[in-house]
C-alpha cells in the first residue's frame, strides 16, 4: 500500500512512515490496502513494540518502533 501522506501525530508517523513508502506488512500482518492497514494497526500492542516492512526509495526496510499511546 502506497503512502500518499503522513498526518502529525498519527499512529503512521509514530511508525516513522513517509509519503512515497510502500508499506508491507505491519506486526506479520499484510498490509495492502486501507482496511488491511487499520486491521493491523487495530492489533499493534498499546505502548508496545511494532515492526514494519516497507520499500522507501525502492529499497526494502525492516524498522522496530516503539509506539507512544
């Protein structure tokens, strides 16, 4: 799924997504589409740890962030 911005003070920005990513998976979830996306961050552990797989430039990225609720 493909970023096409990042609100301030979103789960996406807590996440470290940037406009123009294209996001994989979050937290072994498939992240395909919007409804996809919101199954996956409904399920990411409060004040936990989540990973994410994305492509930024075209290069694949595998991060760990630890979101703030």
């Amino acid at each position: 799924m493909k970023v096409t911005g990042v609100l301030p003070g979103s789960f996406a920005e807590q996440i470290g997504l940037k406009k123009d990513d294209a996001l994989r998976v979050i937290n072994d979830l498939p992240v395909d589409t919007i409804a996809s996306y919101a199954k996956a961050i409904k399920n990411c552990p409060e004040n936990g740890k989540t990973i994410i797989v994305l492509e930024r430039n075209g290069l694949p990225l595998t991060k760990t962030y630890k979101v703030k609720n």
